[in-house]
C-alpha cells in the first residue's frame, strides 16, 4: 500500500524535472541558430546606361535588402553613364547613402566602367571595389552632394572629372580599400558583418563565405525596355521600323513586316524619349528613308537614293547628344539600310507588280501603256498588271505612250512605243487585223488605249 505514494511521488518529480528541462533546451537551440544564421548579401548587377527602370530597380532592390534584413548590398557596376535627370540622380545618389543597409559598390569584371552618374554614385556608396581592368571617372560636374561623397572622392575630383582610375590608383589614394578584390567573392568577404571560413585548395588555405550571397538581375519586361533604351538598340530599331513599314506600303494588306515594323517603331520612340536625342538628328534619318522610298519604285539608285544616304549618315551623327554610337552600329545602320533600299525593296517591287505565272514568252507582242516616263526605265501596264520596263530604243516612252512588249527579262520587260517600233513575227496588235476595226485604235486589255492629253 505504501509502494502506490513513492511511485506516484516519483512520476510528478520526474515531470517537474522534464518540464523544466525543455523549455531551458528549447530556448538554447533557438539562440544557438539566431547567432550561427550567418546571413546573406544581395549582389545587383547594374549593367548599363543608368535610365528610370534600373533607378527604380537599385531603389526596389534596397528597400528589399532592408525589409529582409540584407548583411550588405552589393552594386555590381558596368555603366559608361546615366540619361536621368539630375534630380533623379540626387534622389538616388541619397537614397544609396541613407539606406539602412550598407550599401557598397564593385566595378568589374575586368574590362567594366562607372563613368559619369555611375561614378557619382560609386561615390555616395559605404565601400567601393575596382577590378583589375575596371575604370572608375569622367564623372564630370558633380551632381550629388558633395557631404555625401568620401573624403578620400572629393580629394581627387579634379583627377575624376576628365579622367578615369584603376584599381591600383583607387588604393593609392585611398577611394578604395588596399585589397584586391579581382573577383566580386574577394571584395564580398571583407565586407563588415560578412562570416567566412578557412578552407584548403589544392594545399592552400583559402577563405570562402558562409554569408549566402543572393544575386539579382532586372525582370524580363524591364530588361526589355531597359535594353530598348540603350543608344544602338534604338538607332537600329528606328530604321528597322521606318523600313519595314515602307515594305510593307508596297503590299497589299497588313502583313508581319507592317506589324514587326510598327512595333521596332514604337519601342524606338521610348529609347529615343528616355534618350538625350537631338530633333534634327531624328528628322534626318526619317527623310533619308523617304530618299531611299522614292527611287524603290524605278528600282534604278539616282539623285534621291544620293540624298538619303547623305541624310542617313549626318542624321546618325547627329542623333545623340553628348552620347556616340560604336562603328559595328554605324557600319549595321549606314550599310545595311541602303543594301536593303537599293537592293532588296526593288527586287520585291518587281516581284509584286508582276503577274504571278509560269512562262511569260506569251507576252511578246502585247501592247500597254506607260504608267511613267519610261526613259529608258520605268513602269508600264499590260493586261491589268504593272511591270518594271526599259525601252530598246534610245526614243524615251512619254507618260501613258502606248507600248509594245518586244523582250522578257526575268521580270524585266523590253518595251518600243507603239509608233516606229520594228516588226516581226512576234508582234500582235490589238485592234488590227482580219476583225475590221480600225488598225489605228490600239487596245489594252480589249478597252481603246486613252488618248495622250496634249496638255499633260
């Protein structure tokens, strides 16, 4: 009877024990886990002119890196430059001084550059690493507040207006730190608050980072009009679009290229906007293709092809100010647009204004009318159809001059006008003949060929 107490007396002792035990074992695992968490930096790669979408992207990235408690973040820089405005600029260059969050900049890889507003904000950053290669400068007339800039920045301004650093001039006049950082993992694990452990490779001992670094990049639908906003891709896209849209005025309907052209044209405007552009320099490029335009029709280059080429270059030389086009860009737009002009919109000119048949030697002989000049190249009409001509004869064809097809080139007719042209076997004559009517009335398409109006 006695045994039933001691048990019982036992089981409550052994559960105080238990209940004491655990919430003191629950409390250490927690803290443990809160002081082992070795954290994580958020590396943004800021590649590019600095336009409204990659501000509002580094802005975006800060406020994320502050919410979710960010050890640093890193500004992975490769810009020649920003096209915001400078209050845009200020806002930005403060925002990066006062975030929570430290925020530090690294100019690589080799080969990168901040230049201009992405220097100023270089200089506004808590830490700033160059890459072996890497160009820091050309900052210009400065922007942001000077109180933002480091010491170490201000003291070379003049040398960082006109001109630009490496990495080994950054250390040695202290705007950045003396350490390599030829890899952004080298600059990420001397960054404050960053763990790292010691491990060996290939007989060496190393440090790697255990803070999780966390890299970002601009969304889909902003890289588009980021990229959009860059000087070659809207150069380019405004001739594709100006081009295409002219191809596709020389078919029937709305096609692809009408629907691509529209579009190239519409993503060209945003560029150009976000862009410092100057008016006259689009104006010309618009007029060169209007050059190119009128003599597609004849398919033969003459004076307004001449004209357009000297719009298109002076319009591409002109079109940006204070920013240059590369001459691969200039090479694509100032090449490829007359090859195009010239060369392939005559060829589907001639392939739309033909008849689409097998075999035309049934054209020898038919009669038509001039729907140009035709001296010695131009257009004419024969059975409902137009055709590119050039007449065999030094005689020039007057506007809507009767015609006789004498030869068929390809899709090139060889026409005669209607009085003095040879015979021969070939030769039909509508209106002629064994029927009766009158052999001096000329028929195109069974209807009387109008008479050519003298005061034309």
């Amino acid at each position: 009877m006695r045994r039933l107490p001691i048990v019982g007396l036992l089981l409550v002792l052994v559960g105080a024990v238990l209940g004491l035990a655990a919430p003191v074992g629950a409390q250490s695992d927690g803290s443990g886990s809160a002081a082992d968490d070795p954290g994580r930096v958020s590396i943004i790669k800021v590649e590019g002119l600095i336009d409204p979408v990659l501000a509002d992207f580094i802005d975006r990235s800060i406020s994320d890196a502050e919410r979710t408690r960010m050890v640093a973040v890193v500004l992975q820089l490769d810009s020649s430059g920003s096209v915001i405005d400078d209050d845009r600029l200020r806002a930005l260059a403060t925002r990066i001084h006062e975030a929570k969050v430290p925020v530090t900049v690294w100019v690589g890889p080799s080969g990168s550059r901040a230049l201009g507003g992405a220097a100023q904000l270089a200089g506004v950053s808590d830490l700033i690493g160059i890459a072996p290669g890497a160009r820091l400068g050309k900052t210009g007339e400065l922007v942001v507040d000077e109180d933002q800039l480091s010491p170490e920045f201000l003291a070379a301004r003049e040398r960082l207006e006109g001109g630009t650093i490496g990495d080994k001039e950054a250390r040695a006049l202290g705007i950045a730190p003396d350490r390599r950082a030829a890899v952004i993992g080298e600059f990420i694990i001397e960054l404050d608050g960053v763990q790292t452990k010691v491990v060996t490779v290939d007989g060496r001992r190393v440090r790697e980072p255990l803070t999780v670094p966390v890299f970002s990049a601009l969304p889909v639908q902003d890289q588009l009009f980021h990229t959009v906003s860059s000087p070659p891709a809207a150069y380019l896209l405004l001739l594709i679009g100006l081009s295409l849209i002219v191809f596709e005025l020389y078919t029937a309907g709305v096609g692809v290229a009408g629907l691509v052209g529209a579009g190239c044209f519409v993503l060209s405007c945003y560029g150009l906007a976000v862009l410092p552009t100057r008016p006259v320099g689009i104006a010309l490029l618009v007029f060169a293709i209007f050059g190119f335009t009128v003599d597609v029709q004849t398919g033969v280059p003459r004076i307004w092809s001449a004209i357009g080429f000297g719009s298109l270059v002076a319009g591409s030389l002109l079109l940006y100010d204070g920013l240059g086009l590369s001459w691969i860009t200039l090479l694509v737009g100032l090449v490829g647009v007359p090859l195009f002009m010239v060369a392939g919109m005559p060829a589907m000119v001639r392939t739309r204004f033909s008849t689409p048949t097998i075999g035309r030697e049934w054209m020898i002989g038919e009669e038509g009318e001039a729907v140009t000049n035709v001296s010695p190249d131009g257009v004419v009409r024969v059975r409902g159809g137009l055709w590119r001509a050039r007449t065999n004869r030094a005689t020039p064809i007057s506007l809507h001059g009767g015609v006789r097809v004498v030869e068929v080139d390809g899709l090139l007719l060889e026409v005669e006008p209607l009085e003095g042209g040879a015979k021969d076997y070939r030769e039909k004559r509508g209106g002629s003949g064994d029927d009766g009517d009158d052999p001096g009335v000329v028929l195109v398409d069974g209807e009387p060929l109008a008479p050519v109006d003298p005061d034309r």
